[in-house]
C-alpha cells in the first residue's frame, strides 16, 4: 500500500510540472471581444460570463467524481459491515 502512495505522489509531482503555465483565450472568445468594439458594457459582462462558464465546466466532472468516489467508498464500507456480521453469525452456535 506504501508503493501506491509514492506512485501517487510522483505521479501528482508530474502532472503539476507538466501542467501549462498560462492559458489563451480561444478564437472564438478573442473573436467576440473585438466584435464588441466600444460598448464596454458587454465586453466586461462576456469577459465574466466566460469565466463563470468556465468554472461551470471544470467542475462538473469533478463533482461527478466526488459523488462516485464517496457512492464507492460507501458500498465498501456496507460491503464490510456486512461480511462482518455473516462472520460473526456464521462462527456463532445455533
């Protein structure tokens, strides 16, 4: 169990080093901005929009993976619970 912890780490070392250091708009975004041209109002309301859908999308995987994640470690720990009190009935004298 102590490997899977190192790889873990090292493998969480990786990805942060790898990880790109700025990120650029994408053409269509870049596109909208200079579309926009002098109403400042919806250059500063779509910059916000875009980073707020951003946010959105990011997390939405995430979240799914939280809820699987504590679904798995829940049915372990019934799964356990369970085998537990077959052991105890199973060693028990009827």
């Amino acid at each position: 169990m102590k490997w899977l912890r190192i790889i873990a780490g090292l493998l969480l070392i990786a990805v942060t080093l790898v990880a790109p250091r700025t990120v650029q708009a994408c053409p269509a975004c870049t596109e909208m901005v200079i579309a926009a041209g002098d109403d400042a109002d919806d250059t500063d309301n779509f910059a916000e929009a875009v980073n707020q859908s951003i946010y959105v999308m990011v997390s939405v995987p995430y979240a799914a993976l939280v809820i699987v994640g504590f679904m798995v470690y829940r049915g372990v720990k019934k799964n356990a619970a369970y085998l537990k009190a077959v052991q105890e009935t199973a060693g028990a004298p009827a």
